[in-house]
C-alpha cells in the first residue's frame, strides 16, 4: 500500500493515542462521523483544509498524517529485515507497518541500530583481545602471578608442620608474589582503559604512524607547497614516541610530497572533474604509476570529491602496513584480513590491475568498488627477486543494483556461513 494512501490509518492512530472517539473527533473538525470513518479505513482521500484541521485538533503535524514516518526510519526497517534471515516480514506493508504504529516502527529502528552498534563493538573487541600482543602478554604475566600465589597457598593449606623457616619463605613468596600481580593487574587496568578505539595505545612504530596520519585525517597541506619542512614537522608530532616511528613517518610524507609534486591539487581537481574517479585515465595523464594515484586520490577525495575513499596497504606476505580507513569498509587492527579482498588478489597477478565491486557482510551491509595493483618496491635488477607492495582504493558505491562479491573483514566477526576462506569460527554466525 503507498504512502500516500495511509493517511486514514494515522489518523486513526492519532486520534486512538490522543484518547479520542471516533465521533468526538468527527464532532471537532465539522464532518459526519460515517465520514470520518471512510477517510480512517483508507476508502477516503483527504487534503487541504480538512486534514489541517484534524492535525490541529490531535496537535500534530499535517505532514506526519499526510507522509508518516521519515524516509530515514522506513530506510531503516528495510535494514533490519534483510538482516532477519530466520524470519519473512512483510516488505510491501512496511510503510503501512511505520504509518499505523510509529511507535513500535521506531523501537524496531532503534533496536536494529543498537545491535548493529554492538556487533561493530564486538568485532573491535574480539579483534583486540585476539591478537593484540601487548594484551596477550599482560594476561599471560597476571595468569602467572595467579598460579604461582596459588601454588604456594596450597602448599601452606595442605601442609600441617612445616619448618618456621619454610613458612616465612612461603610468606615471603606470597607477599612479593602478590606484589606484582597487582602491579600487573594495574597496567593491564591502564592499558584497558586507554584503549576505547582503534587507534589509542599505540604497540608498534607503525601504528604510531597510522595514529599521527588520522590526527591529521590524511591531510598535509605543506605537502602541497615547495617546502622542506618534513623533519620539524615529524620531530613536533606528540604520537610519534620512538625514532622507528619518526623515520616511517619521514618515508611515508616524503612519498606523499611526492605524490603531491608530481599531481598537483588544482590539476588533479581539474583531471578527475574531466575524467571521473577514474584511476586508469589518471595514471596516463600524469605519467605516474596506479599505486600514487591511489594514494593521491586517498587523500584528496574530501577535498576535492563528493565521497572520501579508503586505501589499504601490504606488503608481499600479505600483512597490512598502511590503513586509512572508509566508513562501512571495518580493517582489522590486529587479526589477519578477509582472504577475499581484492587486495590479495593483486598479490598474485603483480602489475595487473584489479577492479572489482564486492559487498560488506553484516547489518548494515555496503557496497564498494574496490582498485587493486601490486607494484614492485623500489628498482627491478637482474637475477634478484624484487619485492612487491600491494594497494587497495575503497570507494563506497552509491545507489545501484548489482551486488557484488561478498567479503568481510576478519574470520572471527564475519557473519558469512559457507565461506571457502575462513581461518577460524566467527561469534556473529549465530547473531548475538
């Protein structure tokens, strides 16, 4: 049933929430109550003067009787019932469902939003407490500590006479022992506490620099500029703690100043207004590798583009070196990625660029068309295996109809039931 044809139903709502009878309404607005009971079952259209008078009358708004729920709710309810699998609610009266019972349409809504919002919460947790090294050891040290405290107060426990000497050893164990592991428990409380999203407690040089570039939200604009400031502007940046971290940092923005000298901003706003986000036609008209327009283009899309991209980064063992992330498109920190990403693909055809478009499992699945090219890292010699980096540009498709292929983002929060490419069980097969 449309929208447009359900104004009877929410007046009808309207007047049942308000307390009101049929009658007493009919009585208010001027018109027969046999007539108002034809508009409230739908056999009646309505507009104009009339249905501003019944919206005063309940005190509500003409535009919540006449178009019901926001398209942002009914956009909603079509998400969660996609995701309901198990269960075949019926699409072609979701609007009735939202215009009759708008209350019960926005608590579905919100509890949809409220689960998605957990799954994304425990995908970045089981991610965290997987394979983050630094937990790992922490859990390992205070298990230690525990067993040990343990042992000794079992042997205190079970053993009737024990020399004074030995007893105050134990003690002695029992008091340092439990030293340490409150020291312990109290870093680990420290680390937990500080680790509230993807990118706090740094662990690695490299993660320091991840946090520095999303400090910045990718965007330099001395890059842009004939400058050679880069050493200072490292050497002030607060995130980065170590000189490992320092001298990535120094790779990682002189390849984007290059990037920048070789495409400058206003002729690549020009290029890609004339050509499209299209990085094939940009490599021929800068003369420069697909790898720099990916980067290039993973920088400037909120600048210059209606839609800010992604682009991912690994190195010939398959392991992620570089993440700018894109909303909808999850990158695992810690845990190995979907083996299905167009980026390992890459991998195995070196030089051969990819472009595929695939689809994010979960609730709130979206759809990206995904750039892929492998290139090798530095100059190419005789009889010497080069060594080859990989890219991946992300960019969220908008609207269309095709699907996809299916990729997540780690095995253990990926949804997908029949995957040829899981590693390991996934907590979200059978929801939460």
């Amino acid at each position: 049933m449309a929208r447009d044809t359900l104004t009877g139903s929410r007046i009808r709502e309207r007047r049942v929430m308000a307390g009101m009878r049929q009658a007493e309404l009919a009585r208010e607005v001027g018109i027969s109550a046999s007539y108002l009971n034809l508009i409230e079952h739908n056999r009646r259209r309505i507009g104009g003067k009339l249905l501003v008078h019944i919206a005063q009358v309940l005190d509500v708004e003409p535009s919540l009787l006449s178009e019901g729920a926001e398209a942002a709710l009914i956009s909603t309810l079509r998400e969660a019932a996609a995701d309901g699998a198990q269960t075949k609610p019926e699409l072609d009266r979701i609007d009735e469902f939202a215009g009759r019972f708008p209350g019960w349409a926005a608590l579905v809504a919100e509890s949809h939003r409220r689960i998605s919002a957990l799954e994304r919460t425990a995908a970045t947790l089981t991610d965290r407490l997987t394979h983050d090294p630094h937990l790992a050891t922490s859990m390992h040290e205070v298990l230690t500590m525990v067993t040990a405290i343990r042992s000794t107060a079992g042997i205190l426990v079970d053993t009737e006479e024990i020399e004074p000497e030995w007893r105050n050893r134990f003690h002695r164990n029992l008091n340092e022992d439990s030293q340490r592991l409150a020291e312990s428990s109290q870093r680990l409380v420290s680390y937990l506490d500080g680790a509230g999203d993807a990118g706090a407690t740094l662990t690695s040089p490299m993660e320091e620099v991840e946090m520095m570039l999303a400090e910045h939200k990718y965007r330099f604009p001395h890059l842009e500029e004939e400058t050679d400031e880069i050493e200072s502007f490292v050497s002030a940046q607060a995130t980065l703690k170590t000189s490992a971290s320092r001298d990535m940092a120094m790779q990682t923005l002189k390849q984007l100043r290059a990037d920048a000298r070789r495409m400058p901003r206003e002729e690549m706003q020009e290029a890609v207004a004339d050509t499209g986000i299209d990085p094939a036609a940009l490599a021929r008209r800068f003369r420069v590798p697909l790898a720099a327009v990916f980067r290039r283009l993973a920088v400037l899309s909120e600048d210059i583009l209606p839609v800010s991209m992604g682009l991912i980064m690994c190195d010939g063992a398959g392991t992620l070196i570089l993440r700018k992330p894109v909303e909808g498109f999850p990158v695992p920190r810690f845990s190995a990625a979907c083996p299905k990403w167009p980026l390992f693909q890459a991998l195995n055809r070196p030089l051969r660029p990819i472009r595929q478009t695939v689809k994010v499992t979960g609730r709130d699945a979206q759809r990206f068309d995904c750039y892929a090219v492998t290139e090798p890292v530095g100059q190419v010699t005789f009889n010497e295996d080069p060594l080859y980096h990989a890219y991946m540009l992300v960019v969220p498709v908008e609207g269309g109809t095709a699907e996809g292929r299916e990729v997540g983002s780690t095995c253990r929060v990926c949804p997908s039931v029949d995957c040829m490419g899981r590693r390991e069980p996934s907590i979200l097969v059978d929801g939460i």
